[in-house]
C-alpha cells in the first residue's frame, strides 16, 4: 500500500474576523499540500472561528452541513485531497466542539464532536459528545477522530486501536505550559496503542489563552515524523501501512492484553472512586 502523505496547518494564530478569513488560509494550504503530495490536509481544533470566541461564540457555530462546509467540500474536491477541519457545530440548541472529515471528492466522510471538555471555557460553551469512536476509510487505512483534551486519556486512543484505526486525526488546542503533552504523551500514545497520530495544534496568544503549536505525526514505534515548532508551520510527513504492519508485528501490546483483569477497574462495585461510597 501507499503511504498516506499527511499535512497538519499550524496556524495562523489569532482569532479569524470572519470565516472567510480561515477558509483563506485554508485554501493557500490545500494548494501547498496538493503539490506536495498530501491526500489529507489536517487543521486545528475550531480552526473555522478560532478558538478564544467568549460568549460570542454561539452566534459563530453552524450546522454540519452549513455554509463553512460546503465551502470546505469545495476546496477538499478543487485539490484533490481530504480535509479534516475543527468547528463549532450548532445542533438544535446545543453547540459542541466537532471535528468533519471531507474526502477528496468533497464527500462527508465523518464527523465528531469532543467527548472530554477541558476546562471551565469549555464545559461552559459546549456539550460534550457521546460517541467515543468514529471512523472513515481513505486510500486503504482506517482514520479515526479525536480532539485535544481526548487523546490525553488512554482509554479513547486504546478504543482507537482496538476497533483498527490506523491515522488518528486529533486537532488540537493545547495550551502553555502543557508542551509535554506534545512531546511526551502523544509518542507515548501512538507507541502503546500501535497507530499514527496527527496532532495538529493552534499556535501564539488568543484572548486570554497562549497557545504550545508543537504539532506532530507520532509514528507507531514511538518516533515523531514530523514536529513544528511554535509559530505558523505546514508540516508533510508519510503515513506508511508497512511500518505501521511492521511495527504491530513486533510489538504485542494489543495481543497480550488481558481484558478480564481490567475490567473491575471500570466497576464502581470493585474499584470504587477515592471518596466513593461502594453501593
């Protein structure tokens, strides 16, 4: 199989005056990756609005399918490559913070809103997902989707693994001081669980928050591909099934798992939380 030549946009930092404005950049990245190779072009989390909106970001969400989505399908069919872009998503009276994959044709192929809100911001402005593992198929690997704050827990990366996604897609928002989770815990991650991981964060100072860039594809044998540094980057870096295969045959963290012996550590009635009264 072919590698998956991935580009992850960093940046730019700030918040955008308008969509437009991401959709801009968007479109100048699309054209860069498409002529480097790419086939998915991965952004940051809430890359459409930016991130730091206050309480004017209920008025910025739109619909899965509204206008920034269509205008994304365009760009994904025009270049020929997938995009994977963070949003605000509005659903009837709920916004959460979701993240749609667009295949090369412009199609749908996935969409995800984050399960685990970070912060007082967050559990104040979004509803949380409920649905852990969402997946896509593209050019032979199976793509997975988290965002930020998600892939910090092992337990969503290892559902990931065990239902076979290959390339977790995880635009991100990760602020200073936290650098370690782009240096430390993502490789650490995509080791344990045995998949890639594109993390693909926002960079430079926002509002009230400061913003580690840091963006990386972590390989399965713990290696990181490709690294930005903390200002506005566009980083390509291959995907490849083999060393993916390669490094699953040689590793047997998934095989030798032992799923009975866990299990009472999800049970209340076995392993109670620390200041928990056993029912």
């Amino acid at each position: 199989m072919t590698p998956l030549r991935t580009a992850l946009l960093q940046g730019p930092g700030g918040v955008p005056a308008s969509t437009a404005d991401s959709l801009s950049a968007l479109r100048a990245a699309a054209g860069r990756a498409a002529r480097s190779g790419a086939r998915l072009l991965v952004t940051s989390e809430l890359f459409l609005t930016g991130y730091a909106l206050g309480d004017t970001l209920p008025e910025r969400a739109e619909p899965a399918d509204g206008p920034g989505a269509r205008a994304v399908a365009a760009l994904a069919a025009e270049h020929g490559l997938a995009i994977a872009y963070g949003y605000p998503e509005r659903d009837g009276d709920a916004v959460h913070n979701a993240v749609q994959l667009v295949g090369p044709d412009g199609t749908p192929l996935a969409h995800y809103r984050k399960t685990h809100l970070y912060g007082d911001y967050e559990t104040a402005h979004f509803t949380p997902g409920d649905e852990l593992v969402v997946q896509a198929e593209l050019d032979g690997l199976r793509i997975g989707l988290l965002i930020c704050y998600d892939v910090e827990f092992p337990e969503p990366v290892r559902a990931h693994a065990l239902a076979g996604t290959d390339l977790l897609l995880v635009p991100t928002a990760l602020m200073r001081p936290y650098e370690h989770v782009a240096q430390t815990v993502l490789p650490a991650r995509a080791w344990e669980s045995q998949l890639y991981i594109a993390y693909t964060n926002r960079c430079g100072p926002e509002g009230d928050f400061a913003f580690a860039g840091l963006s990386c594809l972590a390989a399965p044998d713990g290696t990181v591909r490709a690294r930005a540094g903390t200002g506005e980057d566009l980083l390509l870096a291959d995907a490849d099934p083999a060393s993916l295969a390669a490094s699953r045959a040689g590793n047997p963290y998934l095989a030798d798992r032992r799923p009975e012996l866990y299990r009472p550590l999800h049970d209340p009635l076995h392993h109670p939380l620390q200041g928990e009264t056993p029912r």
